[in-house]
C-alpha cells in the first residue's frame, strides 16, 4: 500500500510541475554603463540577479553629481530617470518587453499611471537639484514573465519624447547615457 502512495504522490508531482517546465527564467549576468554627460557618473548594481516566476531581477540606478555646481534634473513620472524600457539595439524603436521596467516610484509617482494594458505620464515634469559630489539611487525591475527571450538589451526612457534633461543654467541637455543589460536563460531544474 506505500508502495501505491509513494506512486500516485509521486504521479501528481510530476504532474504538477510539467506546467511549471514550460516557464523560462532569466538572470542578468552583466549590467554596464557608459555616461557622456559630464558632470555626472552612473553605475548599475544588479541586487537581485534572477529574473524568476516568484521574484523579478532588480537593479538599482545609481547617477552622481562628480562636478562643482549644483545641476537640475527634470524627469518625467519619477525622478531622476523617468520610466524605463528595453531595446534589443541602442537606437532602435521595438521595445524588448510588455511593460517595461517596473520601479516602486511608479507606486508612489502621482505621475505615472500604470494600467493592465499599459501606462501613462503626466506632461508636467519633475526639476529637482543635485548637490556636488552627492548622488541619487532609484530601484528597477525585471519581470522575468516581461523578458520574451536572452539577449543584450539597453535600458532607454520609454516615452521618447519625455526623456530626463539638465542644466546648470538657463539651457536644458538631455542626459546622455547608455546601460546595457546582458540577460541569459536560466535552468528551472537541475538535471
């Protein structure tokens, strides 16, 4: 009678995990950054690398203020990066994924608008300063149910025409940057 047990759990888990087989997982295996607006630096760390059924990837966007003036930063929807998407190339137009980065400013933004078949911005910008040799750090994430397949995708505003801007003066430069994401498929199981 164990012996019938043992086989019908056994059946049922096999069962139960066939599903589960057909979801692909990821991982961000290398996050970079190249920054030519001067004066500023910016760096990735990848906090949570797997992209995962049960836990997106997360990535934390770090910009730092390296000059001797304060600058102004106006963003669209949150502060100072705007809302994020993925391409496949660094000037293409086909987004990588259904919704984007997810970030928890969205949440908390009284700008940005997240529905189930998309989002929306406000037009009414967001200008706030960075201090010399201080810096700001916004969290991103990575449903891996978003990521249609491995590859080298690059993180770019997702409303062309709202991308984040400076300036220490009276004339606004958009901030130039370019973080690329090198993502590979993980192995759900171990054998």
């Amino acid at each position: 009678m164990k012996r019938r047990t043992f086989l019908a759990a056994s059946a049922v888990s096999i069962a139960g995990l066939s599903g589960c087989m057909a979801d692909t997982e990821y991982r961000v295996t290398k996050a970079t950054t190249e920054m030519s607006t001067d004066p500023f630096e910016m760096s990735v760390e990848r906090t949570v690398k797997d992209a995962t059924i049960e836990h997106p990837a997360e990535l934390t966007f770090t910009l730092e203020n390296t000059g001797d003036e304060p600058v102004r930063i106006k963003s669209y929807g949150v502060w100072p990066f705007g809302v994020l998407g993925l391409l496949d190339s660094p000037g293409g137009d086909d987004y990588m994924t259904e919704s984007g980065l997810n970030s928890p400013s969205y949440e908390t933004s009284d700008r940005v608008e997240v529905k189930p078949n998309g989002m929306s911005i406000s037009s009414e910008p967001l200008t706030r300063t960075i201090k010399p040799g201080k810096l700001v750090s916004r969290r991103y994430e990575l449903d891996g149910d978003d990521i249609y397949r491995a590859g080298t995708y690059y993180v770019v505003p997702e409303f062309d025409d709202h991308p984040s801007s400076y300036t220490t003066g009276d004339s606004w430069s958009t901030l130039d940057y370019r973080l690329q994401l090198d993502i590979e498929e993980k192995a759900r199981l171990p054998f």
